[in-house]
C-alpha cells in the first residue's frame, strides 16, 4: 500500500494510505469530462442530421441551421447547471437520463421564447423542430448510457477522490480510497479551535467524498467540522448493519450517515463567481477614482498604511486576510477584533469616522472579491477575537461555523436586516446567525440580486461607525 504525505492546511503532515489508484484521477477527470462531453455533442449532432435528412433530404436552411446551433449551445449549458458534468452524473445513468431530460426540457422552452420574443419563429421549419424536439432525447440518453455501461466500474473507482478518516473505529478501506488515521497525526475534532477547523478543511479539500469512522461520542464534532466544510460527508453507522445488511453499495461497504452536502453544487458555483466578476471588475474602474480620493485622504490624515489587513474565516473555515481602508490610529489598530468599534470610538480617526459610516471602508473587499476570498454576497467575514458581550462567537452557538459553508460576502442577508455594527448581546449574534443559516438555505442567485439591490438603501446606517 503506498504511503504519501499531505499537508492539512498548515497542520502537521498527515499520513494519508491509498488502497487502490486514486493518485490520477485529476486525468481520469479531466479525460471523463472530455469524452462526456464529446458524446453529448456527436449524438446532438447526429440527431440534428438525422432529422433534417429524413424531412429535408440533407439541406439545412440558414434559418433552421442558426436555431440549432442555439438549440444545442443552449442545451449544452443548461446540462451544465443541472450537473450533468458532475461526477454524480459519470457515474449514475439513472441521474445522467434525468439531468438531460431536465436540460432539453429547459433548452426547447427558452429557444421557442427567444425566437419568438425576436418574431423569427414564423421562419423555422415547425416539423424540423418537432422531430428534434422529439428525438434528440432518445439519442442522448443512448449516448451517455453506452458510454456509462462501457467505462461505469472504471469510473467509479477512479473519478471520485474518496476519504476515510479513522479516529478509534477502524474499518476495512474497499479499493479506490485514502486512508487517515488521526492518531497517526494527533488529531481530534475541537470546534472551539479554528486553527484546528481551518487544517481540516485543507486536509479534506481535495476530496469529493469524505467517510469519518469515530466513536459515538465524537460523531456531533465530526459532523460539525463536515457541515462547516461544505463537502460530501458521511458517518459510519456500524449499529445500522444489522437493519441494512448487505445492501449497502459495492464501493461504500458500511452503513453510513449522510450529515453533509453543501450548500451550491458547482454549476451554482460557478453561476456565483460569474455574477461576482461581471460586477465586480467594472466596479473597480468606475470606482477608482473614490479609491484614489479616499486613500489620499488618508493618508493625509494619520500616518500610516492605506489599507489594513486582518485575518479573517472564509469559506469552509479557510482563514484569509481581509483588506479595508484604514479607519483607526496605527497604534490603536486592533488585529484579533476583541474590541468592537463603538460611537464614540476615540481609536476613529477623522476620515475614519466618515468612510466607516457610509461603508466607503469596505470598498477594498472588492479585491477579495476579485482574488476569490470572497464573494459581493454571503455571510460576512468575523475576526477571530469577535465577541458578543464577553463570549466568542462560537461559543454562543456551534452553529456558527456552519455560516462558512460559502464565501463570505461584502453584504448579506443579515446585514440588509440591519443586523450590523457592535455586538455587546449575545442576541447581537444569534440574529446574525440566523439570518446567515437562513441565506444559506434558500441561495439562489436571484436572492443575490435583490440583496445587492436592498444594500444600497443600508449603506448609511445608524449601527455603521
């Protein structure tokens, strides 16, 4: 069994077993994609054909040819974002036949929408149309299920990067999957040290699905640190092998506990950052010259740096440094956050005083938006000495962490409910809480929207100093 070292993040190297070959599958990844894909578009292309010789004998019209080019480019996308290119989907043909079946359901609607809101409609062949319309799902469900039914064992074992995580409940590893014992490397689950939330998070990374084998009693910390970690996460259940049996799946030979999913799969991800980008990078040019303004400000007020700096919790509990415009004396600067700035916060310098109320200071987090540690929307990033009256914020509620499950954001649900500024109740936090557990809930990028819009209205507020 070979034996290889990988770093968690900035913990101690973890010693990590593989039982079968797993070290590839980035190729086998990228090769599986590749030919998804390349099926997907012989099998719209042979359809397409098929039909236009069957009804026209081979000639396209220019009309009929530019509505399937849209037909097709539109389909390909919307597979896309049901997960079609998912590893799921590579290797489930049941969940391939559903999500082509969505996707060309999607596809048909839109394009007779666009052609008839651009009055070309009346101009397509509605035979041609039909028999694709028809068809075409027939030739794509035989496509992906061949391709599915030649390489379904193969890809099984080889697309997905699987995890076991030992700690005091050993269990046999099938083929395909990596193996950590945490005793090798001293590691327990405590959710009250980020240090330790954030190399867990490096350590499962690079992972699609991770198992935890652990005694009964540490199974809530577990489940905490995989929820927090947004990923495909699982429990071992030996109790339930008696109700279960043998009918647990070939490649997962235990019974197990699902406790975590993740928020957005990647379609919506990646619907995300492409909505954070085409505003993000337009706003940076229209607002440079606020930028250059305020920095010279700045600067001109108080000695000392533009920006400043601190470290903050991202996105599955990674920690990352924050940018704001300065707002406080060099030497009153507080790194860890323990102290929350007040009204009369005499650490405010003049400029200070004035960007922190109109939320100028937080303009510089559009670079973070632009480097991917964050995102224009999501639950706002903490320092870690943030305190709601004399505890920390984990400490009130564990569910805390779960808020990291997405990018931080520059605004949030929370935050245009006013639920902003200093913290001295422990109801300061538990609001917060709630209103960022609720966004992740019910994402969508329609939500972002509406809150990038509400924002505008609570930019200047009474808690904002």
């Amino acid at each position: 069994m070979e034996i290889r070292e990988v770093m968690g993040g900035g913990a101690d190297p973890a010693v990590v077993a593989h039982s079968g070959p797993q070290r590839n599958n980035g190729a086998w990844r990228a090769l599986a994609w590749t030919a998804a894909l390349g099926v997907d578009v012989a099998m719209l292309g042979t359809a397409f054909l098929t039909a236009n010789l069957f009804l026209n004998g081979g000639m396209f019209r220019s009309e009929d040819t530019t509505m399937l080019l849209a037909l097709g480019g539109i389909f390909l996308l919307s597979f896309f974002y049901a997960g079609g290119y998912l590893s799921s989907s590579l290797v489930s043909i049941p969940k391939s036949l559903g999500r082509i079946t969505q996707a060309w359901l999607a596809s048909i609607a839109l394009v007779l929408l666009v052609f008839f809101s651009i009055k070309t409609s009346s101009s397509l062949s509605r035979s041609l149309f039909l028999t694709i319309a028809i068809a075409t799902p027939f030739f794509l469900w035989s496509g992906r299920a061949a391709l599915l039914y030649i390489a379904n064992d193969l890809l099984k074992i080889r697309l997905e990067r699987r995890l076991v995580i030992e700690d005091g409940l050993p269990v046999q590893v099938p083929e395909g999957w990596d193996l950590a014992r945490a005793d090798r490397f001293g590691f327990r689950p405590d959710p009250e040290n980020p240090v330790s939330l954030h190399n867990f998070s490096g350590l499962v990374a690079p992972y699609d699905r991770v198992v935890i084998s652990c005694p009964t009693e540490r199974r809530s910390a577990w489940a905490l640190y995989l929820r927090s970690a947004a990923c495909d996460g699982k429990l071992v259940m030996p109790e339930l092998f008696d109700i279960v049996g043998w009918r647990v799946r070939p490649f997962e030979p235990w019974p197990t506990l699902q406790v975590s999913i993740g928020p957005m799969n990647l379609p919506a991800r990646v619907g995300k950052r492409v909505l954070d980008l085409s505003i993000t990078a337009p706003l940076i040019v229209l607002l440079s010259p606020v930028f250059f303004l305020v920095a010279l400000a700045i600067k001109l007020d108080s000695p000392g740096p533009i920006l400043f700096r601190q470290q903050r919790m991202g996105r599955h509990n990674r920690l990352f440094d924050v940018f704001k415009f300065r707002s406080m004396y060099v030497e009153s600067t507080d790194r860890d956050g323990t102290r929350s700035a007040s009204r009369d916060d005499d650490r405010i310098t003049r400029v200070g005083r004035f960007i922190r109320a109109t939320s100028i200071d937080e303009l510089p987090q559009l670079l973070n938006v632009l480097q991917g540690d964050m995102s224009l929307v999501g639950p706002r990033p903490h320092a870690l000495g943030s305190r709601a009256g004399t505890s920390l914020f984990w400490e009130i509620d564990m569910r805390y962490w779960l808020r990291h499950s997405v990018k931080p954001g520059i605004t949030g649900l929370a935050q245009v409910r006013g639920y902003r500024g200093a913290t001295p109740k422990h109801e300061d936090l538990t609001d917060r809480l709630s209103a960022d557990l609720e966004y992740l809930d019910g994402w969508s990028l329609s939500r972002d929207l509406i809150i990038m819009l509400r924002t505008a209205t609570v930019m200047v507020h009474r808690n904002a100093f």
